[in-house]
C-alpha cells in the first residue's frame, strides 16, 4: 500500500491506471469494502488503521480488477476467519 493514499485511493488506483470510468470505480470499491468489511476506513491512511485492516486493504486492491490469478504470501495471516471466506469467495 502507498502510504500518500487513502484505503479507498489505494484499492482504486489499479482501476485508475485502467482508466476504468471513476463512477464504475466508485462501484466496485464500496462493493468490495462492504464485502470485506472495512468500508468505514476508506478515507484514513494505512498509518491510522490495523494490520489486519491493511491485509484487507491490500487484498481490495488485489481482487477489485477481477484477475484472473492473484499470487499472495500470507494474505490471510491477521484476518478472521468470515473474512477469508470472502476474499476466497471473491477469487
């Protein structure tokens, strides 16, 4: 994660650099967010939240673009369990 950019920042600017349309950008943020739980720490900076809110944050922005392979080193590790269901689900 870039430290300059917010959460939301930071799971969109995949996106960005796709020069995906900003309201469809909009869309699948809050979407994934709400999925995974960390819609209302979208507008702090990676230096305000937890560690297991930045593997969330983190694993936003990896999934957002809808690829079709993610490699990851422990992107579970600080994260409950009913969350990695989702980001699995969401893979």
């Amino acid at each position: 994660m870039l430290d300059t950019l917010t959460c939301y920042e930071n799971i969109a600017l995949a996106l960005t650099i796709q020069r995906v349309n900003p309201k469809e950008i909009d869309k699948r943020v809050n979407e994934i967010a709400e999925k995974l739980g960390i819609k209302d720490i979208l507008k702090k900076y990676p230096y305000q939240i937890s560690g297991g809110q930045k593997q969330r944050v983190a694993s936003s922005r990896a999934i957002v673009t809808n690829p079709k392979i993610v490699l990851a080193d422990e992107p579970t590790r600080s994260i409950r369990f009913e969350i990695i269901k989702t980001i699995i689900g969401e893979l």
